[in-house]
C-alpha cells in the first residue's frame, strides 16, 4: 500500500519515482570494461552496446567502451568496405584479404586489450582517432 502511495505521491508532485540501474560493483564495471574491449572479435557492434547501456552505471565501462568503440569504429568500417569490394573481380584477392588483415590486427588488439582490463589497468590503443568523445 505504500508503494501505491509513493507513486501518487511521485505523480501529484510531477516526479516520476527512481528506475535508474543501479551501479555496477568494481568486479561487474572491469568485467563489462573487459567484454568491451574483447568484443573487437566481432567488430564495434559490442563495444557500441556496452557503451550505450552500461556507460551511466560504471565509470572503467564507460571510459573502457568508449575507448574500444573509438578504436573499432573505424577499423569496423574499413573491413566493410574491403569485403564490399572483394565482389569486384579484379581486385576481389587484395580486398579480401585486406579485409581480413585488418580483422585480425582489430581483433588481436582487442584481445590485448581485455587482458590489460581484466587485470584492472585501463588500456589505450596506440592508433586510435577518438571520434566518441
């Protein structure tokens, strides 16, 4: 009964009640700042998630994903378009594999960097343009 009661309450005084997440423990913040930084496997795509859900609730996530999404973003972009132009026959090899070393080099840099999130030691990408600010 008085949770129905705060709510008039919230809704008489024009305030809505509090439903923001709660705050990520140090473990969950360096764990999710890991995944960021690990999913570079698959492109930016998770690093975006992770900055778009969770960058409120922890700030080694925030600071991490943003720094995996600045990272992977361009990267992300640059296999796309190699693997868009792999259809063209005449330069369908080098596109290719382009495309594919560019991957790697995201990926295993990635990976790199998880590791050093994991041990709780936030971790900037040598050639990284810092588009999300």
């Amino acid at each position: 009964m008085t949770t129905q009661n705060g709510k008039q309450r919230a809704a008489s005084s024009g305030t809505r009640p509090s439903t923001s997440a709660p705050m990520l423990t140090r473990e969950e913040d360096t764990r999710w700042a890991m995944i960021s930084h690990f999913g570079a496997v698959a492109g930016c795509i998770p690093a975006l998630i992770i900055y778009l859900l969770l960058r409120e609730r922890g700030p080694f996530t925030a600071q991490e994903s943003k720094e995996a999404l600045n990272f992977t973003l361009p990267l992300t972009v640059i296999v796309l378009i190699c693997y868009g132009l792999a259809f063209i026959p005449s330069i369908a090899a080098v596109a290719g594999i382009g495309g594919v070393l560019v991957w790697a080099y995201m990926a295993i840099s990635g990976l790199v960097g998880g590791t050093e999130c994991n041990k709780g030691r936030p971790y900037r990408y040598p050639l990284n343009l810092r588009l999300v600010r």
